[in-house]
C-alpha cells in the first residue's frame, strides 16, 4: 500500500496510543500475512490516520469511548489493547475500573465481569513491562 498522509499520521497515532514496542509486535503476530496486513493497513489509515485524529475531543477520551464500547459489546481482544491505549493516555487503573464498575447498571454483571478480567490482566502485564 502507497503510503498516504493518513496513513502516515494514523502510523504516528498508533505508536502513540501503543506504544512503539507493542505495535512493531502486533505487527509481527497479527498483520504478519497478506489478509491482516490489508486489514492493519485500512486501520492505520482509516481508523487512526482519519477517525482519532479528528478535532474535538483528545486522545484520552477517544480511549475510554472505546474501552466502553467494547465492554458493551463483549470485544474483550479489542478491550484488552484498548485498554492499554487508555492506560498509556493517562487513566489510572482505578478510573478504568470505575468506569467499567458504572457501566454495571446499564450493560449487566456479566459483561462488566468479563471487562474486568480482561483488565486484570491487562493491569498485569503493564506492571509487569514497567
């Protein structure tokens, strides 16, 4: 794929919200054939290169509005890197465990058990990568 102005702003976004180490690793695990690699593209591009790098609203919150996304839809690969995007932007653990606490009354225990223990772990690895 040519690289575009998007594409190229949605890679410098991408390593923002990843961090560099983890998203050369996904690059490495996930979009190491030709079909994810069309997909990770269209992402970096769209997704990051358009949709995050719109005015309005910052990094940070774009982050949450995704971790509660997932949560409601039970996307817990998807929770887990966003996640870390929202840890990364600045959201203490016990923000994003309130966060997912409040959401209890709106999507239900099991979902918000399920993003809880996605968390867990996510938490988990962070502190253990420093």
């Amino acid at each position: 794929m040519a690289e575009s102005e998007n594409y190229r702003k949605g890679s410098q976004i991408r390593a923002e919200l990843m961090g560099e180490k983890y998203a050369a690793e996904m690059a490495k695990s996930v979009y190491d054939d030709p079909m994810m690699r069309k997909f990770g593209d269209y992402a970096r591009e769209a997704v990051f290169g358009m949709l995050w790098s719109r005015p309005g609203l910052d990094l940070k919150t774009r982050a949450l509005i995704c971790v509660i996304s997932d949560t409601a839809q039970a996307r817990w690969p998807e929770l887990a890197i966003h996640l870390r995007m929202a840890r990364r932007q600045g959201w203490t653990e016990d923000e994003l465990s309130e966060a997912l606490m409040h959401l209890c009354g709106y999507i239900g225990l099991p979902s918000v058990r399920e993003a809880m223990l996605t968390a867990k772990e996510v938490f988990e690895e962070l502190r253990k990568e420093g």
